[in-house]
C-alpha cells in the first residue's frame, strides 16, 4: 500500500483530485484543517509565525556544513 498526502488551500483543485482518484476508482480521504482552531493555545505570535513559513535563507551552505562535519573521516581518495 502506498500513501500520497496532498495539501491544497484550493477547493477547485481539491474537487479535481477527488474526481481523478474516483476515475481510477483509488480510495481517498478529505480532512480540513484549521490552524487557527487548535486544541493547544497558540499566542499570537506563534500562529503568525505558523502562517508566514520559514525563512531558511540564514541556515548557510550546507556543503561547508558536512565538510566541518565529515572533517574526522577519513577520505579514500587521499
């Protein structure tokens, strides 16, 4: 069995999907989710963050990140 999880803010999109898993008769289920209406207290400040994403421009460059990293291994092509 193979699980595929779709999110779309678009009811159109979602009305398409729907209508090609039917086509290819593939089981499916809908859930909305509302993050404005948690079951935990978010402060304001928290939900705002949750709504505009993450910046991930100040994380660096991932290549110099696994040579520090890696700095202890040793290469075979040394």
């Amino acid at each position: 069995m193979t699980r595929i999880i779709l999110e779309s803010e678009n009811n159109k999109d979602v009305l398409l999907i729907t209508e090609l898993a039917e086509r290819l008769k593939i089981k499916y289920k809908i859930e909305k989710l509302n993050l404005e209406k948690t079951s935990y207290k978010l402060s304001s400040k928290a939900r705002n963050l949750l709504k505009e994403g993450v910046d991930i421009s100040n994380y660096g460059d991932p290549s110099e990140w696994q040579r520090i990293v890696r700095k202890d291994r040793i290469s075979k092509s040394s």
